[in-house]
C-alpha cells in the first residue's frame, strides 16, 4: 500500500468516534462574566502508536489508535470556535511504523489532524538531526523550543521559539522547552544542538510574550519530565521557578493524570501543569473562559480514547 492511500485510510476507514472518561474540572481565577471560551488540546508522547493498542494488552487493552483521536478532535472542533491542538514531544520510535517510515507517517497524520504547535522531545533525535530535519516538510506545523541551539546545525533557522496564535481576539503565546539531550542522547545524533538552561530560558520566552507581544494566556510545551526524585528541573520545578505561564503541557515521563495539577509561580500565580500518559491513549483538553479583563477561569477534562461511539 502507498504511503499516501495508508495515510488516508487510517484517518477515514469509518473508525467511530472516541468514549470519553469525564474527569471532574478544577476552576480558580476571576467570576463568571462575558467571556471568549478557548480550547487547549493535547497530546504527549504518542511513539508513533498509530493502531490502537490490541484488545488482550495488560494494561491498555483497545485504547488509542490515530482515526480514534482524529474523529475526536474533528467532533470537537466541530463544536467549539477556538481550539489549539497541541504536542509535547516524543513523536517517533516505539513501533514498527517508525522503522518503516522514519517518522513520515506521524508527521503525516498530524498535519491532517491539524496540530498548532509541536515541541521537540528526545526521542525525536533517534534518527539523528538530519534525520529529523528529512522529515520537517512533512509536518505543516512549527515545532518549537526555546533553550535548544541549532545555530551550528542542519535544523538551523527551521525550529522557531515561540508563536502567537489569536483565537477571536484573544493572543495565546505558545513555547517549548526540552531535557538535556547529554547523557541521554548520542551525542552523534544531535551533532552540535547545544542545551541551556530551561528555567532561564521559560522566563525570558514568557517575558516577551507577555510584555512584547502582549498575549493573555502563555502555554509551554515542556519535554522535561513531570517530576523526579533527583534535583532535575521538572515540570513542577519549572512552574515554580518562573512567573507569566498559565499552562504547562508537559511529556517525558508518560505521567497520567487526573486532573492538571496547581503549582504557584514565583509571582504567588498558579501555574496548571498537565500531562496524558503515552501512547495516544488520552486527549488532554482544558477549557479557558478569557473576560473582558484579560484574566479567565478553567475547566479540565482527560479524554480516554475507546473504541466506543459517543451517545
């Protein structure tokens, strides 16, 4: 089969629409006046998991699967106005798909689902650099990172920092931050990507988002891990670290949760941090109501992608 006829086909063979696992929301900030409604979507870590999971696995039997999260994202944003679809990295490797296709097949999917922003994880170097700069022209979204240097490299000028996204007046300023590659990554596969600081790097990318490009709501797209034992920077580091971020979606380490946990900044703000496991197996969704005053209230809703028709 084609490359093209299977991409198509695994989007549109009549799969039915993903069941959904309501979880309770958690709301705080301003009261309930006119408001814009903006919806965050999300994935993490999906590992070229293109099929869903087989019916007898232990632990996810007949979750997943890309045409089950496409129908989904479509039923939604058939629903809703304003909708970013966002990913935190890891892309590839973790199924045969990637060994056929190098990540082609993922970065094809994605750009049918229509993903806004996508930030670079670690197991996104396992083709090496240039591997991953092959397969760029297939996404038709950015991906984005802001404490990775390329300037030395073949993904030179190709990576953006960050990117604005206006939903109905509303500016929504989207960046990425990912793991130090040493130790964890063959040096060999990224060559002379240079890592800095991603605490350092959050609060200038944020400042100017808030300061210069005045956005109200600021997201970033964090490959850093949800939390560790070790003084490694983390999510729950980062937000507590940093001030002008409202929302952290974070991957790595393929931590699910319940509901998005708060963090206060270094401002006393709360920062959400959310992550969905691996896999595609979940679909974060987050609910923002943006007033009249620039601030806004939340509701949060993990989706658990089934087999099974919505009523």
């Amino acid at each position: 089969m084609s490359r093209r006829k299977f991409i198509k086909q695994a989007l549109f063979s009549g799969f039915g629409l993903a069941g959904i696992n309501l979880i309770p929301f958690s709301s705080f900030a301003s009261k309930k006046r006119k408001h814009i409604k903006i919806v965050i979507l999300h994935t993490n870590d999906v590992h070229s998991h293109i099929d869903p999971f087989p019916d007898n696995d232990p632990k996810y039997p007949g979750l997943g699967g890309a045409a089950r999260r496409a129908s989904l994202i479509q039923q939604i944003r058939n629903e809703e106005e304003n909708v970013l679809l966002l990913d935190a990295g890891d892309v590839f490797q973790g199924t045969p798909y990637f060994n056929l296709y190098e990540g082609e097949i993922d970065f094809k999917l994605m750009s049918l689902m229509k993903y806004d922003a996508c930030t670079i994880g670690n197991h996104d170097f396992d083709n090496g650099i240039d591997g991953l700069n092959k397969m760029l022209p297939h996404a038709n979204f950015p991906f984005l990172n802001a404490n990775y240097d390329f300037l030395e490299t073949i993904l030179k000028g190709k990576i953006k920092t960050y990117k604005v996204f206006n939903k109905n007046g509303v500016k929504i300023g989207v960046f990425g931050v990912g793991v130090e590659l040493d130790g964890l990554v063959d040096k060999k596969l990224y060559k002379k990507t240079k890592y800095s600081d991603p605490v350092i790097a959050a609060n200038k990318t944020a400042d100017i988002l808030k300061n210069k490009e005045q956005c109200e709501l600021i997201i970033c797209l964090s490959h850093l891990g949800y939390k560790y034992k070790t003084d490694k920077i983390s999510d729950l580091k980062l937000a507590s670290l940093t001030k002008n971020i409202d929302l952290i979606i974070g991957g790595h380490t393929h931590t699910s949760l319940d509901k998005p946990t708060k963090i206060k900044n270094l401002d006393g703000e709360i920062t959400l941090i959310n992550q969905v496991g691996w896999a595609g197996v979940n679909l974060g969704r987050l609910n923002y109501f943006v007033n009249n005053s620039k601030n806004y209230t939340v509701s949060s809703q993990n989706i658990t992608i089934t087999g099974k028709k919505i009523p």
